[in-house]
C-alpha cells in the first residue's frame, strides 16, 4: 500500500516543521468557499497545544524596556514567569498589553511562543504560514459576522 507522502508527492516533515502545500490547502478550500473545513485543517495545525511559532524577532527587540518604579515595588507586583515580586529597579519589558515581565524571564518566552504569559495577547511572528493562518481566521470570523448581520436584517 502506498504511503500518504507518496500518495501526495511530498517529503515527511521533521519535528516543529511545516508542511509547505498546508498554505496551498487553505487558499484552496478558500477559494472553493469551504473556510469552515480550512479552519480545521489549519486548527489541527496550530489549535490546541500544539507549537505556535515564536514572536517576532524584530518585535521582541523593540519592547520597550524600563525599571521597576519605587511604586510598583511597594504595589508588590508579580512577574507571572519567575512568579517573584518586582523589586525596586529590577529590568523589566512591557508588552502592547501593557504586561511587565523581567528582562530575563520574558526573552527566553518569547523565543518559545509569541503570547502574553499572563492574558495571552499575540505579538507578530516571523512565520508567513501562522501570520497568513492568523490573517484569514479574522476573515472567516468577519465573514460569519457579516453574515448572522445579513441574516438578522432579512429575517429579524
Ligand atoms: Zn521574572
Ligand atoms: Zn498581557
């Protein structure tokens, strides 16, 4: 019996990487209108615990970096990674959700994924397949919202 690689003419892939013709699959099934069975596709992809790619190199070193304020020391906030409490004039980066994490603790994170520890917000990757997958899951959640709002002034 033939082998799902021979069978589409495409080499296994190692660990962590992606397959190239997914990106292919997915304009496909777009352009066909099936977006619901391409969100499933790209979900068993990326969904669930699966490997997100790492934050944008570029992104990462441009994160604001500041010092840890008499304030916010007595405030006794938490860094969510180390799970320690600010001191006083401890480094930390903020994040465009306005979260503070050590230098230290936060560059080897976001290394390994390109979300917020603490709420999850998504910072750009460097990988044109999860950006473009990111770019098209918006365009399938505005359609379906453009449709239930069609649906609501017809039938409503
Ligand atoms: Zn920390
Ligand atoms: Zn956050």
């Amino acid at each position: 019996m033939a082998s799902y690689y021979d069978e589409h003419d495409c080499d296994p892939l190692k660990d962590g990487e992606l397959p190239n013709h997914t990106l292919h699959l997915a304009r496909l099934l777009l352009d066909t209108g099936i977006a619901a069975e391409w969100e499933m596709e790209f979900d068993s992809v990326f969904g669930g615990d699966r490997k997100v790619p790492p934050a944008s190199k570029k992104v990462v070193s441009e994160l604001p970096t500041r010092l840890i304020t008499p304030t916010e020391a007595v405030l006794c906030k938490k860094c969510a990674i180390c799970l320690a409490n600010f001191d006083e004039e401890d480094e930390v980066k903020s994040l465009p959700c306005s979260h503070n994490f050590h230098t230290k603790c936060i560059l080897p994170w976001l290394e390994r994924v390109n979300s917020c520890p603490e709420c999850r917000h998504e910072l750009p990757t460097d990988d044109p397949t999860y950006e473009e997958y990111k770019r098209q899951k918006a365009r399938v959640k505005q359609k379906e919202f453009e449709l239930e709002t069609l649906h609501g002034s017809m039938f409503g």
